[in-house]
C-alpha cells in the first residue's frame, strides 16, 4: 500500500516536471509570488523514508516564509514534523539556473518509533536547519535537492530530492 502511495506521489512529480508553464515568470525574479514544492527522501537515524512538503511566499527575490511539513514512515514507526521556515535564496551572478539556499525553523515534531523514548509516542520542539540547491527546469518548474538537520530531542538528518513550482 505504501509502495502505491509513493509511485502516485512520484507520478504526480513527473507530470509536473513535464508540464507546460501556466504562468511565465523568471525563475530569478520572485518577489511578490509563491512557490509550492515538495519531496522524497529518506532520514537517518531512525532510518525511515520521508515526505515533505512546503508553500514558499517570496518577500524579496531572495527571502521567503513558508510552512514545512515533513512525514517520515517506516513498517509502524513514523515521524510527523511542521515548523514554520525562513528561506535564503542566493541569486548568483554567473548563473541562471541554480540557485543555492540555506533555511532555518522553529516547529514541533511527534516521534511513534519502537527505537526511540522506549517505543512511546512523544511530542517535542523541532528547530529545523539545512540548505540546499534549485536548479531551473523551465520558467516556473525547479528541481530541489536539500539536506536538512532537524534538531529536538532527538536529532535526525533527512536528505530530500523534490520540485518547486512557481505562481
């Protein structure tokens, strides 16, 4: 059943991905717009597979607020995060098409996993930070790839692969 989730959601990526843009916009002019975007990867320690999702708000061409909801899933165990974000997107001089950005939050995160807080189910603070690479697909289509250290009780690193689409 799991396995069916993640071959729609994967999919559902593709088709995005090979979509015409509803909108033209620069994919380094962004203030004023949103982007919704969203990935698969795996964390470590516990090792579970993850989701994650997010709604970016651009202030300026470089900074953005956002939502970040995470889902982390393994047999029984799973791991559910939301944090509030504040993205930095570098727009570098040489390039077009990548675009590099460092993130940090403040959230809270619930933990179900029988190696963890001997198998109970606990809610925590979570302070999110990471960054990462955008590279430009077409005018309102990027590709993701993001490292992120979520810092509570206890630490996990999850690594995420994904799409931004821009508004």
């Amino acid at each position: 059943m799991r396995k069916q989730k993640l071959i729609l959601i994967g999919m559902g990526l593709a088709a995005l991905l090979f979509s015409r843009p509803v909108f033209a916009q620069k994919f380094l002019e962004r203030q004023g717009h949103w982007t919704v975007g969203g990935g698969l990867g795996i964390t470590e320690d516990p090792t579970l597979y993850g989701i994650q999702a997010n709604v970016n708000y651009y202030i300026t061409d470089e900074i953005s607020v956002s939502p970040l909801l995470q889902y982390a899933f393994k047999d029984k165990d799973h791991i559910f995060g939301v944090a509030g974000m504040v993205k930095y997107n570098a727009v570098l001089s040489g390039s077009k098409v990548v675009r590099p950005y460092g993130e940090v939050g403040i959230g809270f995160v619930q933990f179900q996993d029988e190696h963890l807080f001997n198998g109970d189910q606990k809610t925590t603070y979570l302070f999110p930070v990471g960054g990462g690479m955008e590279f430009k697909l077409n005018d309102n289509l990027s590709l993701d790839g993001n490292l992120l250290f979520n810092i509570s009780e206890e630490i996990y690193v999850g690594l995420f692969l994904g799409v931004n689409y821009l508004f």
